[in-house]
C-alpha cells in the first residue's frame, strides 16, 4: 500500500469510492465533490501496488492551530485491512503541531456509528464531551443565504 498526496482527481474513480460507502450527497454532483477534493488543504490516497485506489482522506487546515478531517473514505472490500488506520495516522503525523484534530462522524446509534467509533477510540480519540468541548451544526436543510438579497 502507498499513501501519496494528490492534486488531481479522476471523477470516475472517485465517485466510484465514494458510492462503495453509500455517500451519495457527496456523488450526486460529482463535479462539486472533485472541486472539494481540490479546494481541501490536503488529500492523501491509499493506493495498491497496481494503482487502485483503496481509500483516500481529506484535511480543512490552517496548518498552524486546527485541523479538520472532513473525510475519511475506505472502499469496504478494503476494511480491517490497515487502510484507514494508515490514512488518519499519517494525517496525526502531518498535524501534530496543530493544537485541535478534530473531525466528526456518525452518532453511535447509527448503522455505521458504532464501528466508527470503535475505531476513533482506538487511535486515542476522545468524544468532544471527554474533551470538555462542544460541537454544533446547522442543519443541511437550511435555506442557501447566497441566493437572499441583504
């Protein structure tokens, strides 16, 4: 497996890792998604020795205080694998000097919530509460304030 940073994405091979996990907000607009890849402050890949692409993760950074993994991608037929350990490992590595790492995942009442959390907890993430944080959102349903006249 070779983990590489990369620049330049191919729509089809991405969209293909992303629908193997069922994102689909993420691939309906394909092209939005590789403006994304291209606008994060790093994406690195996980690749096999023939080149396929086995996972990929994407950091929002100012690479001085905080560093916000928006995402973290295994094709399942690569899981318990390595892949994904070895992905968020070389990103605590590229980080370390960033005092918050932080990212966000499904609640662990979710179909996928439980095994994520699982595998946070085993690379020594914390919950935000066991941290003494907090996190909020606003909803996706929110109206798009670009399109209202101030």
């Amino acid at each position: 497996m070779f983990i590489a940073e990369e620049g330049v994405f191919d729509p089809a091979e991405v969209q293909n890792l992303y629908d193997s996990v069922g994102w689909a907000g993420y691939t309906s607009d394909i092209d939005k998604l590789c403006r994304g890849l291209v606008n994060s402050h790093l994406v690195i890949t996980a690749r096999d020795g023939s080149g396929t692409l086995l996972g990929l993760a994407r950091t929002i950074s100012d690479d001085e205080f905080i560093c916000y993994v928006q995402d973290i991608v295994v094709n399942p037929a690569n899981h318990r694998q390595g892949v994904g350990r070895t992905l968020v490992e070389h990103l605590m590595r590229r980080y370390s000097h960033c005092r918050f790492f932080l990212l966000s995942t499904d609640h662990e009442s979710s179909p996928e919530g439980k095994r994520n959390h699982a595998f946070y907890r085993s690379l020594g993430f914390l919950s935000y509460e066991e941290k003494e944080m907090a996190g909020f959102g606003l909803p996706w349903n929110r109206p798009n304030l670009r399109d209202v006249t101030p």
